[in-house]
C-alpha cells in the first residue's frame, strides 16, 4: 500500500502551475487569460480536475483513450 501523504497532491500543482504562469505572464509573454491545460491519460485527468475546481483556464485538451485508435500511435512524443 502506497502511503499517500508521500505522494503529494497533483491536481494541487496544476493548480500551483496555472497560478505561476498566470503571475509571470508579462515574463513568460503570454495572455493570462487564454491558458490551456492539455494532458494525456493521467495528465489529461488531471487537467481536466484542476479546470472543474475552477482552475483559471481557458481550455483543457484531454487525450483519453481506452483502446488504441487505428493508425495513432499513443505516445506522447509521436502526437501531433
């Protein structure tokens, strides 16, 4: 059994992520207010928790799939 408390919080850091961009955007030089979150499998879940607790979002891209689609590899690195 994994010990929870050691795991930390994800959704909390996505949360923490969308805050920083949204502080240092002028840095960063982009519009605080059209942030997107895209995730795939468990960083599509997250994405998609952190925007339903009303994470400051625009978007969420959620790449979820049960079943491999014809023709697309799901890898990370080979999406478009």
């Amino acid at each position: 059994m994994i010990d929870a408390s050691k795991i930390g919080n994800g959704i909390e850091d996505v949360e923490s992520a969308v805050q920083l961009v949204r502080n240092h955007a002028a840095e960063f030089h982009v519009d605080r207010d059209r942030i997107v979150l895209i995730g795939e499998s468990s960083g599509a879940q997250l994405a998609s928790m952190a925007a339903i607790r009303r994470a400051p979002v625009k978007a969420v891209v959620a790449f979820l799939w049960h079943e491999r689609p014809a023709g697309i590899s799901c890898s990370t690195r080979n999406l478009p």
